[in-house]
C-alpha cells in the first residue's frame, strides 16, 4: 500500500518544484519507491519528475479529464511505496467554470484521492501572516485535509522561529523550514522551467536539493503524515484515438510538449510512433501514416528551422499525400513564417498560411474546449476535445479554413481557432482528452 501526498501552496513560483524533486530523490536514495504526478496542463515537470525518480510522470487534470481518466493515470503508482501529486499554480487555483469534473485546482485531486495536502509557504516580507494564509487554506474547503508546511526560504533563524510559533499556535505542523540556497535555483524561461533535457547537470542539482532538503526537513514526518493509499480499479482508460497507425514525431528541444499520457494511450491502442529531429534536419519517417508536431520552442530555433532544408522538403513531400498536424509551436513551424523575438522573420514550412510573431509577445493561457468543424488527424468534424493554450506569440495572419470553433474556460469563443489546408492542420491548444 503506497502513501499518497499533495504538494501544494498559496501560489506559483513558491518552490513546490523543487520540493517535490528533493523529496522524491531522498526518498528514493532510502530505497523507496517512488512516483510522482502533475497536477494541471503542465508539460515540463514530469520530465523533471522521472529524473528525480526513475519512473515516468503523468498529468492529471480535473478540468479535461474524468474521473475514470484520473483513476487509471494514478494507478500507475500500485507498485510504489510513495505517490506524490505535484500542484500548479496555487491549492485553490482553478477556472470559474466547472468542466468535466473539476475546475483544474490541485484541490480537486486532493479531495478526489484524498490525500492531505502538503503547503510550501514563503514567508518573505511577513512572519505571522504566514500562519494566517496557512489556516486560511487549511479552512477554506471541506474535504481538502493539510498534512503541515515546509517553509522555504526563511531570511534568518529568528524569522523562523517567529512564522514557526505562530503556525504551531494555528495547530498547523511545520516540518522543515529551508534557508534561502541559491545553488538548487532550477533555470527558467518564458514558458517556465528550462526543459530538464536540456540541463545536462540536472541529476546533480536534484541531488543537491534532496541533500539540502534532507538537512532541513524531517523526511520521516512528512512521510507519515501522508495517506495510505490503495487505488480503486479504474472503470475505464484514457479515452485518446490516435492520430494513426505509424505516427512519425517530431522530437527535439524544439518539439517536446507532448503529454506523456497521450503518447501512451495512442500505443496502448495499437499505434507505432516513430521520432524525427527537426533540429537535426530529419524529416518524418516515409513509411508512417501521418506526422505528428508537437509544441516547445520553435521560435528559439527559428532561424535553424529555417535553414534545414532536408527536413522542410521532407515534411512537404510527407504532407502531400499524407495528414500533418501540429500543436502551438508545431502549428507555428507549419505555417508560413515566423518572426522571432529579436523582429527577425524566418520562413517556416508553408503548408499553412499562419503567421506569427514573437517580436510583440502576448500572452494566451487557459483551457481550451474545441469543437471541429474540418476533420483532423485521428478525429472527425462534430468532435469535441479539449486541451490547454500557452504560447507568447501574436498571429499576423491565419488565413485558411478554421479547424474548429474554440472556447475558452468561460464559454467564449476565442479567434486561435486553428487551420486546416489540404492534408495539413494545425492547433494553438495542447490536446488532453476527448470529451467521451
């Protein structure tokens, strides 16, 4: 029977990333087994996930996926000795509007799995007030459970002992508190996180981090203050019809967000995948079915993409007889051209006429509910899916036919309404799941 645990906090950017690794490697250096999940559309932490434990990460979303969706993801975790459920944004943080079965708030797993909650606070700029935002989230939803709190980043021994008292006083446990330690600092850029493949000195910063978590924290309380947890038989799986039989993927620094649920559940269906370099000027495999672009960091590697014949003309020649779909920066590589940050345009593919620039970035983020309107790999017209948006890039031109009608969390329609032309198509959202 494992122990389940949610780390969370009061907001993003607190440390619940590098708290969760730490934990997961220390853990792990014990001889324990662990695994770990992500909470909400997140495409990089469950790659930081599997190098601190070994074991492939997954994300669970209460917006986009159903309960029987999340039950067979979290099974996966049958065999470890702990589960740990990393949160995104802050506990409470969801949309306003209810989708499948939830809101997107790391408090909705929580409460669905029941496992207690473990807060990251940083108390910078206040002591006591810390205590009253711990109580606060610890009251403000019956069903969400707080195990207790590790502080991160406390300024000196006395600010410790001032924001510790008033949590004890609260009955809120406190089981670490961490000094502020600029060498575990994880790298980032404007989508989050640098992509843990590209950190080739990400295991020894892991490393560190458990070291100096394991110094602070009391690992042993932490672990007891977790839930035992023996999942229920999920009903169903994740409902993903693949986009093929032998799907040829684009993998790189350039293409790497791709949910790993949705990459498993097209095998799990039957389907071959097959991976190409763009970056390494590979085109897609000429014995698959279709081709796959997923987003990441094109407009980082314009002009590489630009230069790299071999796979523009490899694409072209694939998506003249075959379909070709692309997702946020893989639509953008599909489209015409793309200006990158610095005002400098670069010719993308042209099997789209979308255009964008990253020269005035804008940023569109939320949760996606699409209903096709043209068919697109692995789905038909009347489809509904839903996925997540987040990209920086402002569209100059998106001319073709619409793929789909687009609405956000609230309802409203919104004009990232992808495109189709000829065998190719394109989406700003990162697919999750299928509305069964």
């Amino acid at each position: 029977m494992a122990a389940g645990l949610v780390i969370s906090a009061p907001a993003s950017g607190v440390g619940k990333t590098t708290l969760t690794l730490a934990l997961a490697r220390a853990w792990r250096n014990s001889g324990l087994r662990v695994q770990c999940f992500k909470s909400g559309p997140d495409y990089i932490d469950p790659a930081f996930h599997a190098a601190a434990t070994g074991r492939a990460s997954v994300n669970v979303d209460s917006w986009a996926m159903d309960r029987g969706t999340i039950s067979h993801l979290v099974s996966r975790g049958t065999d470890a000795d702990v589960v740990l459920a990393e949160g995104s944004m802050g506990l409470f943080d969801g949309v306003a509007a209810r989708g499948v079965c939830g809101t997107g708030a790391t408090a909705d797993i929580a409460e669905m799995l029941d496992w207690p909650v473990l807060l990251v606070i940083d108390p910078s700029g206040q002591a006591q007030t810390a205590a009253a935002i711990a109580a606060g989230l610890r009251d403000y939803r019956p069903g969400v459970r707080l195990a207790g709190v590790v502080l991160n980043r406390v300024a000196s021994p006395r600010h410790e002992a001032l924001v510790r008292r008033a949590l004890l006083d609260a009955g809120i446990a406190v089981f670490g508190a961490l000094p502020r330690h600029a060498e575990i600092s994880l790298p980032k850029r404007h989508l989050g996180l640098v992509q843990a493949e590209e950190q080739a000195e990400i295991g020894k910063l892991i490393d560190e981090a458990a070291r100096f978590v394991a110094e602070h924290v009391d690992l042993d309380a932490v672990l007891q203050s977790a839930a035992s947890w023996s999942p229920q038989p999920a009903a169903s799986g994740v409902n993903a019809t693949p986009p093929g039989q032998r799907i040829a993927l684009a993998r790189d620094a350039a293409f790497s967000f791709v949910y790993p649920h949705m990459l498993e559940a097209w095998r799990a269906a039957g389907a071959e995948i097959s991976t190409f370099s763009p970056l390494a000027d590979e085109g897609p495999d000429p014995g698959a079915d279709v081709c796959w672009l997923p987003g990441g960091y094109p407009e980082l590697q314009a002009g590489k993409i630009a230069a790299n014949a071999r796979f523009r003309s490899g694409l072209r020649a694939f998506a003249a007889t075959r379909p070709v779909h692309g997702e946020c920066g893989g639509y953008m590589v599909l489209g015409t051209a793309l200006t990158d940050a610095d005002g400098i345009r670069h010719e993308m593919t042209g099997l789209l006429g979308l255009e964008t620039s990253f020269a005035k970035r804008r940023m569109h983020l939320g949760y996606r509910l699409a209903e096709l309107t043209a068919p697109m790999p692995g789905h038909q017209a009347g489809a509904r899916l839903r996925g997540h948006e987040f990209h920086y890039s402002t569209i100059l031109a998106q001319p073709d036919t619409p793929l789909a009608v687009v609405h956000d969390a609230t309802g409203a329609v919104i004009t990232e309404t992808g495109s189709r032309r000829g065998q190719a198509t394109g989406t700003f959202f990162h697919l999750i799941a299928e509305d069964r």
